[in-house]
C-alpha cells in the first residue's frame, strides 16, 4: 500500500486516511502473528537440534533460545489478533514446545 506524502494530504477525505490506516494495521497485525509463527517453529527447530549438539554448553544455549521464543511469544500475542485457525496453530506449537521444555527441566 502506498500512503502519500502528507503535502497532499488534502487530496483524501478522512474516512480515505483513516481507511489506510486500518489496512496498514492489519497488515502489520498480519505480519506480526506470521512471524510469531516463525518464531515457533524456529524454537522447535532449536528443540531438535540439541539431539545434534555434542556438548552441553550448545545444548543449554539452544534450550534457552527455545524458551526465550516461547516467552516472547506468549508477551506479543496479547497484542496481535490472529485469525481463529491461527490462534489454534499458534496455541498447539505452545504447547509443544512447552512440553519439550518442561522435559528437559525447564520451569513455568
């Protein structure tokens, strides 16, 4: 979406401004859930790769990183407003990686 410079500001009634400020909210609201989503898979990915790692310091560093992304994603979902089947995506790969962690002596 192309916004204009404001000097021509006078060139959109206020309901056209406002009507682009509503679909730039969505879009950013809608970029924002997907990289949530990319967060959590990456987080899982982080999971699986300490069955890769050979030492403990790789394998502490990746389970910290996986709880740092579930953390954060728990902190900027209160924010966003996904879709239902979003929501329920993002949900289930909480829980996941929750599990994950908590098996590997993590605390909530």
């Amino acid at each position: 979406m192309t916004i204009p410079n404001s000097s021509v500001s006078g060139e959109y009634s206020v309901q056209q401004r406002y009507s682009m400020v509503e679909d730039l909210h969505s879009d950013i609201n809608e970029s924002s859930v997907e990289f949530l989503l990319m967060d959590l898979d990456l987080a899982l990915a982080f999971m699986d790769a300490t069955s890769l790692a050979g030492d403990q310091e790789t394998i502490h560093r990746n389970h910290e990183n996986a709880r740092a992304a579930f953390d954060n994603v728990k902190r900027l979902l209160q924010r966003l407003k996904p879709s239902a089947a979003q929501r329920s995506i993002i949900e289930n790969k909480l829980a996941i990686l929750k599990l994950r962690l908590l098996a590997v002596g993590q605390r909530f």
